[in-house]
C-alpha cells in the first residue's frame, strides 16, 4: 500500500517502530524479571535443601541405627507440616529409589520421581514436577553420600504458584506501563510531525494565495529544510510571469504592429473601388477584428496571477473623465463623478480602466445630455466590495436587450470576436476579479452599468 | 485650411496627405519626430494629425512640447495601442482627439473637420452669415437656400473666412493658413479668389478692411 500523507507516514513509521522496540522491551524485561525471580526461588531450594542435609546428616552422625534417620523437621518453614501445603521435601534411598523419609506436608504420599541426578555431569538436578494434588512444583535434588558410604537423593520442592503469579503481576504492570509510554510515544509523535511539518503547511497556503492573486509571491521565512523550495518555487513563479510578460508584450507589439499597415492596406483599396478592393477591405475587417478579439484576450492572460496590485479609483475615473470630457464636452454633453474618496480597487489600474472606460464611453455614446458616474465602497461586505454605477440619460435597452448584452461575454473560451458594445471584454475583465457586470435601468432614465468589484 | 501631418508609415502619411488635399486643405507632411515637431513649432497650423510612435522623438513628447510652448492649435493623435491609459496619456499631454489604428481615412476627416470648426468655436457643422450657409461636413454652400458652385479653391477661402467670421483675416493669415510652405507668397491669388467670391455671392459679403485685410460680416452690420 502506498501512503500519500507525509504526516501519515511519519506517523506510521514511528508508531510501529514504538510498538515493535516496546513489545520487545516488555519481553526482555519480563524475562529478565522471571529469572532472577526464578534464581530467586532456587536459592531458597537451596537453602532449605542444606539444611535438610545438614539435619540428615546430624542425625547420622547421633544414631548409627543403619537405615533410620532422623526427623529434621520444619526446616523453619511451616509449610513443610502443613498437608498439601505445596511445600515438600523427600529423601529416597539411592539404591533402590524407596522413600526413606518425606516431609509432613507430604501425608504420606510421595513426590513423583524427579529427574535423577547424572553423576557425571553433577550431583544436583533442578526442574520441574507434579505434586499430590497436581500442583506445579519446582524442585531441587542432591544426590548425597554419608560416610558409611549410604547414598540418598535429597529432593526439596516448592509450588512455582507464587513465583508465576509475581512474573504475571509483573508483566501485567511492565504492559501496562509500557502501553502508556506507547500512548504518550504516539502522542508526541504526532506532536512532532505537525509541529515538524508545519512550514509545508504554510507554504502550500503561501502557494495557494500567490494561484488565487492575492499574493505575488511566497511570502514569509522558512526552516532550512525548505528554504531552498520556496526560493526555487519564487524563480518559478517569477520566471513564469516574465514568461507571460514577454509573451503578452509580444503579441502586443505583434498586434500594433498590423495595425498601421492594415490601414494602409484598406485605405487603399477604399480609394479603387472594384471586386479585389472590396475583398481586400472585407478580409482587412476580419484581420482587424480577430486582432483586438486576440489582443483583448492577451492583455487578461494570466492576470488573475501575481496581482497584489491596488489601484485608487478616483485618479483612474477622473482621466477617464478628461477623456471623455474633451471628446464630447463640445456637444453639450456632463459627465459628472460621485467618487468616495480613499476608494481602493483590489487589482490593476489598466483592467479598472479598460472596464469603466469602455462602460463610460458607451454612456457617452447613449446619452442625451449626462452621464453620471457614482462609486462606493458596499457597507458591510466582507471581504471589501466597491460599486461603480454608470448612468446615462439616453433611451437605454430593454430587459431582454440587458440580458443579451450581458450574456454575450459570459464565457471567455468562447467567445466570438467583435462584440457591438464592447461588453463582453468588460464582463470578461470583472469575471477575472471574481466581480460582475450587470445592466439595470437607471434613475437618470437610460442604462444604468453596475460593476460589482473587489475593493481594497 | 493648413493641416500638418506627422506620421512615420509612408504609406499612409502619403494616403492622410492625398486625402486631406482632395477635401481642400492645405498639407505639409513629416515623416519623423522632429521634422514634425519643428514645423508645429513654427508654421501656423489649423490643425496637426500626429502619430504617437514615430522615429526620433515620440508623439506624446512632442506634443507636451508644443503646448508647454504655447502652441493651441487642435491635435488629432492616431495610435495603434488604443487602451484607456494610452488615450488618457495623450488628452493629458494636450492632445484634443484620437483615432485608433487602423481607421478609415474618412473617420480622420470627419474628427479632423470637428476640430477645427470647434476650435474657431462653432458647435455645429452649420455656419450661417446672414443668407450665406456652408455646410462644413458637406463642402456646400448655400446663399438663401440655393446651392452656389464654388472651385476647391474657392471654397477653402470662403470656409477660412466663415470660420472666422466677425473677425479681420489677414492676407498673410489666409496664405499661411490655406497654402502649404510651397506656396509663392508674393503673388496676388488672394485678391483674385476675393474677387471670385464677390462675384457669385455679392460684394458685400466679404469686406476689404485697407490695410488689415478681409472680414465676413452678416450685411446687417455691414453698415
């Protein structure tokens, strides 16, 4: 399986990693622990196992009644009376295995044969047996030889039910104990990677704000890790724009360029008229039209990126004015601006003018005797909205002739070249701020153009 | 009319200038910046057609030049890059009018036609005196209401004196103004497209002010 998620492989990675070196440390531990317990149990055999023979071999040495030994007693264990107790000791006849004598606890039964000592390789043997009541016993055998040259196999035994029920008790904690240090591993592990891999974070959202406009480049310092990525990134980001600069200034100049001989070209063949004149004029029309279409295009390419810019709608309007002013001022015609002041576009001054230029000429051209131009920042939108209302005192459309006119510039792809009221490269132009352009009637009495844009 | 053309393309400097010739202006032609600049600088125009990207010294450079020396006279710009800041570029450097590229000779005229009646300070096509009317986007005129034949030449120099109506004209005036830097000074055309005049229109129309020159006055104040 493929993990996609760095955080998630981090993750994954560590936490198995702390399952596995935990389980493995829990193991050990308990191991460790149930042999020195067991060492632990063993020497206390021992113990019990040379004080038997010490007793045995006292009582020897007192009667030198053959085959009879004496009754060492308790060993100072109480267990060993007590029947049954799990706590035993016996000593056998090496000759022939016979029971010579057995402890209290013992009442009467016998120890099954433990594992007889190999004198070749010892005289002691350890293990494990059954008691009398099917308990598990650990035990400890000496083979011992007295002086009169009589040989037992001395044989203490213990229940290993305690020392199995400490080596649970224990592995039960060390779990336990390990499983919330697992926990917290995981916890601080997931810490880490968020903490760890928070810059990405910062630069996916700093990528992102540069692909939505709002930035032009990645902002902010990142760990040395990445550095190297964001400066790349920033080359990229700034080598692409120059690319689309150079590009659009290309086509630019290609397009000017066309535009002096294309005048020449009709010029001339308006002045001979004839069939060749009249096909070269129809062919210049197309040329020219697919030139501004195209050109149009070309300016807003990959103008949504690196915008950043702000443009104060105020000077830009009131050059717009002059224009329009000196244009049609001798006819009589008002243009009045409304502006509010401090009023900030969130984009490039050209788009500003290329919309409420091409808005405002076209009320120029409508009007009877004014154009009124209102703009204001919307109260209360969030982010900041600005509304620029251009109206006109001229006959205005009807509803549907709004819609059409409006419609015509919905899609940019597809778009045919060459609209009559150069609407569509407004609707176009507002679309790229996310903004709109809508056609209402105005209170003047003609077409009022209401462009909704951001503002900042 | 006298009309200076700025335009760097031959082509169409050679198409504007045949163009404006045949509708009754005067023309001198420059094919660089600073020819250009020069003769606005110097000659008495009606009216300049200048390119923006021309050789040598830009449009918009010469144009503030011209202004920031006093030069009034009316300039149509003709560009190719048609974008708001461009158009308002030049209104701001004193441009009057602009024609984008590529246009039809017949739309210059018409722009260039406009300006010049605006800057002798008419708002309409039509300049009447007493029963004389010409109709300047036509080329016609009319002396109580009945169409009058006049030569190109003819007409020009009614139409000069017309736009300026009310006012002495000068006979250094109308030559500068109505002849390109070819034309002889020292001859006596003037007295003799005067006379013309008078002759299809009467005499009282166009006054001789000895010394001064001529005057178009409405007869009513012709006394």
């Amino acid at each position: 399986m493929r993990i996609e998620s760095l955080s998630l492989r981090l993750f994954l990675s560590a936490a198995l990693w702390s399952a596995v070196s935990l389980a493995a440390a829990g193991v050990i531990l308990v191991a460790l622990y149930a042999q020195s317990v067991e060492r632990a149990f063993d020497a206390r055999l021992s113990v019990y196992l040379k004080t038997l023979v010490g007793a045995l071999a006292e009582g020897v040495g007192a009667s030198e009644g053959g085959d009879s030994l004496p009754d060492p007693g308790n060993l100072g264990e109480p267990r060993f009376v007590l029947p049954f107790s799990g706590w035993y000791w016996m000593v056998q006849r090496e000759r022939d295995h016979v029971v010579v004598l057995g402890s209290a606890s013992l009442a009467g039964d016998s120890l099954s044969a433990p594992i007889q000592p190999n004198p070749a390789l010892g005289r002691s043997a350890r293990g494990l047996l059954l008691g009398p009541r099917d308990e598990r016993l650990r035990y400890l055998s000496r083979l011992i030889t007295f002086p009169d040259g009589a040989s037992y196999l001395v044989t203490v035994a213990g229940t290993s039910a305690e020392t199995e029920t400490d080596i649970r008790v224990f592995g039960t904690r060390v779990a336990l104990t390990l499983t919330v240090f697992g926990l917290g591993l995981v916890l601080a592990t997931f810490v880490q990677v968020r903490i760890g891999l928070k810059p990405l974070d910062r630069m996916r959202a700093a990528l992102q704000a540069v692909r939505a406009g709002t930035a032009s480049r990645l902002e902010g310092t990142y760990p040395t890790e990445i550095a190297p990525l964001a400066q790349e990134l920033n080359a990229l980001i700034e080598s692409n724009q120059a690319i689309i600069d150079r590009a659009r200034t290309h086509v630019g100049n290609l397009a000017h360029g066309l535009k002096t001989p294309l005048s020449v070209i009709v010029n001339e063949a308006r002045a001979s008229p004839g069939p060749l004149a009249s096909l070269v004029i129809e062919q210049a029309r197309r040329m020219e039209t697919q030139i501004s279409h195209h050109l149009d295009r070309a300016r807003i390419i990959g103008r949504e990126r690196a915008i950043g810019a702000r443009t104060e709608a105020g000077p830009a309007i009131a050059g717009i004015a002059r224009v329009l002013r000196r244009l049609h001022g001798a006819d009589g015609l008002m243009i009045d601006l409304d502006i509010e002041e401090y009023l900030w576009f969130r984009g490039e001054r050209q788009d500003l003018e290329e919309m409420v230029g091409n808005l405002m000429e076209n009320g120029c051209k409508w009007a009877r005797s004014r154009v009124q131009v209102t703009a204001r920042l919307v109260p209360g939108a969030e982010p900041q909205v600005m509304q620029i209302d251009i109206d006109d005192d001229g006959y205005g459309l009807s509803e549907s002739q709004r819609k059409q006119a409006v419609l015509r510039g919905e899609r940019l792809d597809e778009n045919t070249p060459g609209s009559g009221l150069g609407l569509s490269i407004v609707t176009d132009v507002a679309g790229l701020y996310r903004g709109r352009l809508d056609l209402l009637v105005s209170p003047l009495g003609g077409l009022r153009a209401r462009l909704t844009l951001p503002a900042a | 009319m006298r009309v200076l053309i700025v335009e760097d393309d031959v082509n169409l400097n050679r198409q504007l200038a045949d163009a404006l010739r045949d509708a009754g202006y005067a023309v001198d032609a420059a094919v660089d910046g600073e020819e250009g600049h020069h003769l606005g600088d110097t000659e008495p125009y009606d009216a300049v057609i200048l390119d923006l990207g021309l050789p040598m010294m830009d449009g918009l450079s010469i144009l503030e030049n011209w202004r920031r020396s006093g030069r009034t006279m009316p300039v149509l710009i003709l560009t190719a890059r048609d974008r708001w800041s461009d158009k308002v570029a030049g209104i701001d450097a004193g441009a009057d009018d602009y024609v984008a590229k590529p246009f039809h000779i017949e739309e210059v005229l018409a722009r260039l036609r406009a300006l010049v009646r605006r800057a002798a300070g008419h708002a309409t096509n039509d300049i009447e005196c007493g029963p004389l009317r010409l109709d300047t986007r036509a080329g016609r005129v009319t002396l109580d209401g009945r169409p009058v034949k006049l030569t190109s030449h003819e007409y020009r120099l009614l139409s000069y004196l017309m736009l300026h109506k009310g006012r002495v004209v000068s006979r250094t005036e109308i030559i500068e103004h109505l002849y390109d830097q070819d034309f002889d000074r020292d001859s006596n055309t003037i007295e003799v497209f005067v006379g013309r005049l008078r002759k299809k229109l009467g005499t009282d129309l166009i006054r001789t002010i000895r010394g001064l020159g001529y005057a178009v006055e409405p007869p009513a104040h012709a006394d």
